[in-house]
C-alpha cells in the first residue's frame, strides 16, 4: 500500500512541492523530527505572571521530555528537566506553587528552586554521595514580552534576534501585562504534528475553511517572513457586519470599548508562527499561544493558553466570551481540515501537489525540516529500521551533520 513512483517530484517540473506522503505517518521519522527539530527549538511554558512568587512553577510535557520553570528566593527565574536525578520520577505537574523545595513524591528527594539537591531522606545509605553533583539538569530558557520559552537542545539564534523584525507590532497588545484565562486547552488531533503546522502556516486555507474569519476579518493571505522562520500576517476588522450576532458583535464592541489600545489595534488581530510549532495569536481583547506537539506518527497535542490583560469590565469579558466561541469554532474547523488531509495522505496514488506562493512559509518549514532531517527528501520511507541510519548517513554526504532546523 501506498506505494509511489520512485521518482523526485522536481524532475517533473519546476513547481514548488510538499513532502512526500510518506513523511506524515512514519513513526521513525516522528522519532528523528522530536530530537533534530523539536529539542532545538524554542517551546512555550507559560507567562511570566504565572510565576509571581518564589516557589511558583509551571511545567510543559513535550513528546517524552517535562520540562519545569520556576522562580527562586532569589527572583529568578529558571528552567530545568523536571525529573528527579534518584530513580527518574517526574517531579511536577502542571503549574502551582511548591513551599520552598520541589519534592520528589517517590522517595521524598528535594531540591532548592534554584535547582541544588537539598535533603535526601535517609542519606547516609548512599555511602559516599554527593549531593552537589546531583542537582536538577538546567535547561535553557528566555523571555520575551513576558512569555517564558525553553529550548532542550541549547544554541542558535535567541527569541529576541528571532522576532526583532516584528515585535514592534506586537507591542501595543502589552502582553507583558496579562494573565492566564483558565486552565490551556489540550486536545489530541488524530493527525501527524506537521499536517497540523502546514495547516497554521498559511491563510490560503482561511476564505474557504473559516467562513466566519471571512465573513469578519480582512485578511492577509501571503503575510511575511523572516530569515528565521518567524512569520506574521494581519486581519483587520471588516467594517460591514457580519450576518452571524457573535461576529457582528465582536465587530462592533471591541473598536467602542478596547479604548486602552490605540486605535488600529482595538481592530487589528496578528499571526505570528515560529519554527517549528508555535503560533502566537494577538486579538484586541485576549491572546492564545498555539503549540503543536509530536505524540505518535499520526496525532499530535495542541496545546492552546489563553492569556489577557487585566480587565474586570462586563464588555471587556463579553469580548472574550465572544472571541473564545469565534475561535473555538475556527479550532475545530481546522481539526477537521487537518484530519481529513491526514487520512487523504494514504491514498494510494497521492503525490504531493504545488504549493501557493501564499503557501511561502510552508515552504520555509520544509525547507527547514530538509536541513536537519535529509531523508524527508526521499520519496519513499526507507527500510523498517534503518531510517535513522540513511538520515545520518545523508547528513554525511551533504557535510551538515549538526544542521539544526530553526
Ligand atoms: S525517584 Fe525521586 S526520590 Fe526516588
Ligand atoms: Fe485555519
């Protein structure tokens, strides 16, 4: 099944193409893509004001990796793998606050927030220990405009080089300022992770897909992009109504009553995307973070917070009420536009069609995942097994053996 013509697209002609098919069901390559694109990137946490005080913490579960942030006696804040240097017990869930120490909830471990090993119950049977050698595994982390990044596999180029072309736009939205709105949304899409990104990376997909942003929005279907991959694209707030109350009031109240923001951008909603699974999407009233994770070779994790300024008035949570069932919607909508290209992609036959120029910063994705992982460029999955082998061995030929993706 699912045999192709061993051929490279290319060879037929100029046009620009996607992956192979294969590509998005391979668990081995899902495996590969985790460590040579994943880990090297940088992966959202949470905001800066959920860790307040000394002691709270925030973790993020990633394919088979926890990380955990938390912020010192000293102020600081700090990221390290969230598991316990004993016998490998995870050692925080979620987000909370820990009094002092992170426990161990195995054998009772604990550690001082700035990562040391600090009591260990029973310690002289560990004849010989040394207790500073066995603090929490630091882990890299910045913050930009209050979010709270990590990156697992450390270097490359840091988020404020990555977003210096755009961040002025997003500085009106003071994001800095917000809040978490309730507990992040995590849900299970039956589709592999990239089917899920090449989905976010273009607006090709939005008059079509998402009727309601059409019928509400202007908005920018080729968007821009950096040399980092980091892209953005702006919709604007339609002047004529829509047809549907809940868009129609949105439209209406967020202009008369986000008099905290300047003008443009009481109407004004931006996309950002980083390489390779991050939206940041910017409303007047609130902001999401979109993180698509890699679980198995076919489904992925989105995990989706929702964060907003500060601001008790009824219209201001009338406008979050209305943009939370506005993108809900759109959520779906491209649930069940990302699914159905996951099932369509075993089709026997299926190859890879052209690519828009709207469709440029999937072009840029893929070119990316061709750096670090050379055998998404054969048009057939290798050999049960040897997958991770032809990659390094392609990495050799083409002397990039420690190309990153981002
Ligand atoms: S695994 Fe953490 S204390 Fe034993
Ligand atoms: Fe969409």
């Amino acid at each position: 099944m699912n045999e192709q013509t061993p051929i490279a697209l290319t060879e037929v002609d100029s046009m620009t193409r996607g992956l192979p098919a294969w590509t998005y069901f391979n668990q081995e390559l899902t495996e590969l893509e985790y460590q040579r694109v994943i880990l090297p990137s940088w992966q959202f946490v949470c905001h800066v004001n959920q860790l307040k005080q000394p002691g709270d913490f925030a973790t993020l579960d990633l394919m088979r990796d926890s990380v955990l942030v938390t912020r010192g006696k000293d102020g600081e804040i700090r990221a390290f793998m969230n598991v316990c240097r004993h016998r490998g017990s995870k050692l925080l869930d979620g987000a909370g606050s820990c009094k002092g120490r992170i426990r161990c909830p195995y054998h009772g471990w604990s550690y001082s927030l700035d990562g040391r090993l600090a009591a260990v119950p029973s310690e002289q049977t560990f004849p010989g220990m040394k207790k500073a050698e066995f603090g929490l595994k630091p882990v890299e982390m910045e913050v930009i405009l209050g979010l709270v990044f990590v990156r697992l596999v450390p270097g490359g180029p840091s988020l404020a080089e990555m977003f210096k072309d755009f961040i002025e736009m997003a500085r009106p939205y003071r994001l800095e300022e917000m809040e978490p709105v309730d507990q992040p949304w995590i849900e299970t899409w039956n589709c592999n992770w990239k089917v899920a990104v090449d989905n976010n990376l273009e607006n090709y997909h939005v008059p079509v897909g998402h009727p309601g942003y059409h019928r509400m929005l202007d908005n920018d279907l080729l968007g821009e992009i950096n040399s980092h991959g980091v892209a953005v694209s702006e919709s604007v707030l339609k002047d004529r109504p829509s047809p549907v109350w809940t868009e129609r009031l949105y439209q209406k109240m967020a202009p008369q009553f986000l008099t905290d923001l300047p003008e443009k951008n009481r109407r004004t909603w931006l996309f950002f995307s980083m390489v390779p699974n991050i939206g940041i999407d910017i409303y007047p009233d609130s902001m999401d973070v979109f993180q698509i994770l890699p679980k198995s070779a076919e489904t992925c994790v989105m995990r989706y917070p929702v964060f907003c300024r500060p601001d008790d008035r009824r219209e201001a949570k009338v406008l979050r009420y209305l943009n939370a069932r506005i993108n809900r919607q759109v959520g779906y909508e491209d649930q069940e536009l990302s699914e159905r290209v996951q099932s369509g992609l075993r089709s026997n036959g299926y190859q890879p069609g052209p690519l828009s120029d709207y469709e440029h910063a999937i072009v840029d994705f893929h070119d990316r995942l061709r750096a670090a992982c050379p055998v998404v460029t054969l048009t057939q999955a290798p050999a049960h097994g040897s997958l991770s082998a032809v990659n390094a061995a392609m990495l050799t030929d083409t002397g990039s053996g420690d190309a990153a993706a981002a």
